[in-house]
C-alpha cells in the first residue's frame, strides 16, 4: 500500500461515526486514484526498435573507438556520444550467417545444422522448425516489424523442375539461378521468420532481390549474373553502388509512413547494409572522400546514410522513444587500407588478406586488434556495440563488460517484458541493466568460432584458442595486458587452459549456456 493510501485510512479513523459513508467514498476514490496512477505507470509505451548491422565493418572504422580512424564517421560517433559502447562485445563467428543466426535467435550457430563456415547459395533457412528469432518476438509483442538489406540466413527458392537451383551450395556458377521459378514466392526467409515489411536479398551472389515474399529485382553484381535465368522480363536491375540509397529511402519511407498514418503501435526497424562488404561498391559522390582509401569511402558513406535515419527519426518526433542498436556481423576483411592500396577488384578471400604495415598514412579497420574476418583473433571477432535510449540510457559511457550479439533477443525480451520461453534463445543472456548503465558482470564467458571451426573461450581478461589437432598446443591470451594477443602464455598457465577447455567444450556439448551464467570468473 503506498504513502497516499495510507494517509487516507488515517483521516477515516479520526473523522466522526456521522460522517463515515462520506470518508468511506472519499478512501475507495483514493484508492482508485493510485490505482489508474499505477496501471498508467505499468502501462509505458514500448519504445520503438531501430537496429542497425553493418557488414564487414571492423572495430576499429569508428573514430569512437579508434581516435587514429582515417575514416569520418560523425555519425555514428555522434551515437556513442548520446549511448553506452561496449569495448568487449563479440560476433560469435568471423563470418556472415552465422552471426546473423545468433543475433536473430540468441543461439550459437554450432547448434544449427550449419556447423561452421558461411551459407552457400541457395542453402536452406539456419533457422529451426519453431525456433523464435528476434522479429518474431517484436511481432508478437505488438511490433510492426521491416527488414532492408541483407538477410544471408537461408531460404527455400522455387524451381521449374522441382530440383536444387542451378549454382546451389556454390557461391559461383555459370549458370546461377536457370531453373529459379521467378513467378513463385520465396519460402523461410525474412517473412516466415518474422518481417511483416521486407526488402533485400538474402546472399549477395545469389542476386535475387525479395520484396516480402516475392522476386522483384536483382542486385547488379560485379562478382556474380543472372544471366541463365529465365522468366526475368520484370527483374529491375539494381546497380551496387545504389543499393545502400534505396535500402535507406526503403527505411525512411517506412518511418514516414508510419508517422504520417499515425500508427500507435510500436516499430522494429532492422537497417542491415551490404556495406563495406566486398566488393566496393562506393557511389561517385564518395568516391575519393577519405584518407583511407575506397574502404574508407565506403564506410564514411555508410555513416552519412546512418545518419539520414537517424535524422528522420528527430524529425518525426520519434528519437525519444527509440532504442537504438548498432554493430557489425564481423571484422573487416581488411587489416589495411590507404589511398594507395588498390581495393576496387578485393576479392573475399583470407588469402588475399595484406598484413599491417608501418605506414601511418595506412588505416587499420580492425583497429590495434590482431586478424581479420575470417579468422579466430579479435580482429575477426569483436565488434563495436552502440545502445542509445534517451532518458534510459547514460550518454557518453563506455563498458568493458562481455557482450554478444546472441544477447540481444534476451535483453530486447526483457526491455519490452517479454516471457522468452526456456527452450529459445538458450545462449541469450539479459543485458538489459548494463545497457542501463548500471555495469554487471552479467555474461561470464563467450565462445568465439572462425570461418574454419577454430573454436576458443573469452572469459574475463582471459581468451582461450583451442587446438586444431593433438599436435597443436592452442593459445592463452591476456587481453587486459596483450589486447593485440601477441604473447601466449599457455605454457606458463597450463592448468588454466585445461579449465577453460573444459568449460568451451561443455558448452559446446550441452543443450545451452544457462548452466555457465553463475560460474565464476576468473
């Protein structure tokens, strides 16, 4: 009982017998009172969701988190300034798809049937039969929900003759996409798996261009054609460097729909950017515009479309009640870039990755992190994270605390009260008092995977890198001390390398992590 209900109970005692009926009204209109107050209280709009997931972007491309970045990213610096970034939160794998998995179900990927490694074209949904993902959530949450950009989690395509589509599980073919039925929709994609608005593809060679369910267009591809296919008469060509405009407009609209039609529900908005994926597809206006080269270009471009959405949501009055989210699926592939080091013909191989140098006039996307996409360092693994809620979420702050991209269904479930089911997001862990601001070890340890099944643990200051094979001894890195993870110390630390093995492999092995959030740290 509250302060208010209390002081009218008292008042009721003193009055007199006579006039007991009036102080009797006058205690139920107080408890009424409180009553609506508190159901006004409990009854807080939702904010408005806005996650933002670049592509390929490195830790070290923002200048909130690299102050030597030759890449102007205003902003998005301009969003750290306003929210909390986390200095240690991690992509689970180097790759594509399989980050994505775990930030659309809160789920290691090695509990997929895709194991390791990147989805092929054409290859099925990573997602289970029933397995909640993050808009799904949002959806039956209340949630208007609408994806633009890339989806790379798999769906079914239709085909002429009932089998696998020509270039299927390759990510080349000189005949990619000649049986697609180009009239029929697309089946477990970003509609079946929770987008009621979508617009984008879901493998970049693929090429195919969704909108909802349906082919409408096609991404025109320096690396890949669709030249075999056939049926194609309403296929819009979309050229490369164009995509990240209409993908923005295709947000914004959506925005400004939305307001203009005053829909009082909540929105998710899920901005996923080819960019500064390879290849470099930076639009004339860029081009030259930094001293990083044609990736620093890209990235700057990326930031000024940032921004654009960012700007709607003040002009349309929503800012106040939108959680902001930003990150990348991986490391850039890049370890270096300058106006001098051609990139327009990258190709996305690890082989063609070029070391840092010495030159300063070089910019290192990954910042001082060891490795690339791809591979099991930190320069492949950790991602900026950015979270700004006014009025919720301290401006300006930093944390060191473990973070990953599996715990945002679990924090965003707790944010909007959401009762997550136990056997959903079973790696998800509710981060939302650290996004608060309030700095909790709420995460105890992540596993980090590469593109090629190299697994390790990073679990307080420590990282642990498993061997390939018995003949290989693996690796122990204190990153509090070694962030650039150029000293291993698991001979002088045996016993605790043996530990953390143990505790990876565990995790690996069990049904989920929930057995490892009241471990201890080390």
């Amino acid at each position: 009982m509250n302060v208010a209900s209390e002081d009218s109970i008292n008042k009721v005692k003193h009055v007199k017998r006579s006039s007991s009926l009036i102080s009797t009204i006058v205690l139920l209109s107080t408890f009424a009172f409180v009553s609506c107050t508190n159901v006004q209280e409990e009854q807080k709009p939702l904010p408005n969701i806005v996650l933002i997931f670049a592509d390929d972007l490195g830790y070290g491309d923002l200048g909130s988190y690299n102050n030597k970045s030759l890449v102007p990213t205003p902003n998005l610096d301009k969003l750290a300034s306003e929210g909390i970034s986390f200095t240690n939160a991690y992509c689970p794998v180097s790759v594509c798809s399989p980050s994505r998995y775990a930030l659309m179900t809160g789920t290691y990927p090695f509990r997929s049937w895709k194991k390791s490694g990147v989805l092929s074209n054409y290859e099925p949904s990573m997602i289970g039969e029933g397995q909640l993902t993050l808009p799904q959530m949002l959806q039956q949450a209340g949630y208007t929900t609408a994806g633009y950009g890339k989806w790379h989690l798999g769906a079914t395509f239709p085909t002429f003759d009932g089998l696998k589509p020509a270039g299927y599980g390759k990510f080349r073919a000189a005949n990619n996409g000649a049986n697609i039925d180009l009239q029929k929709p697309i089946n477990g994609g970003p509609v079946d798996n929770g987008f009621e608005n979508w617009y984008g593809f879901s493998c970049a060679s693929e090429c195919w261009i969704m909108d909802g369910k349906n082919i409408v267009a096609a991404l025109g591809h320096e690396f890949y054609n669709i030249d075999s296919a056939k049926g194609k008469d309403h296929i819009e060509i979309v050229p490369a460097n164009q995509y990240l405009k209409r993908i923005t407009k295709k947000s914004i609209a959506f925005l400004s729909e939305r307001a203009r039609q005053k829909k009082e529900n909540p929105f998710f908005l899920y901005f996923a950017p080819y960019v500064p994926h390879v290849p470099l597809s930076v639009s004339d206006e860029y081009v030259g515009t930094t001293k990083a080269g044609l990736y620093g270009d890209y990235v700057s471009e990326l930031d000024s479309y940032v921004g654009q959405i960012l700007n709607t949501l003040d002009s349309l009055g929503q800012a106040e009640n939108t959680l902001v989210l930003f990150a990348s699926d991986n490391g850039s592939q890049f370890e270096r870039t300058g106006v001098h080091i051609d990139l327009a013909n990258a190709s996305n191989k690890l082989s063609d990755a070029m070391e840092k140098g010495a030159n300063k006039n070089e910019h290192y996307p990954n910042g001082n992190l060891r490795g690339s996409k791809w591979t099991i360092w930190e320069g492949g693994v950790r991602t900026p994270f950015i979270a700004k809620w006014p009025g919720n979420i301290p401006q300006g702050v930093k944390t060191d605390k473990i973070f990953a991209l599996n715990d945002v269904l679990a924090t965003l479930g707790s944010i909007i009260d959401f009762d997550l089911p136990k056997n959903m997001a079973v790696d998800s862990y509710d981060q939302s008092i650290n996004l608060l601001g309030e700095d909790k070890d709420v995460r105890k340890s992540v596993v980090v995977q590469s593109s090629n099944n190299l697994l390790g643990l990073r679990k307080g200051k420590w990282k642990f890198i498993a061997p390939e094979n018995d003949s290989v001894q693996g690796g122990l890195y204190d990153l509090y001390e070694d962030e650039s993870e150029s000293n291993n110390l698991i001979f002088e630390n045996s016993d605790l390398a043996d530990e953390m093995h143990k505790e990876l492999l565990a995790i690996i092995s069990g049904t989920g992590s929930e057995e490892q959030k009241n471990s201890s740290s080390y």
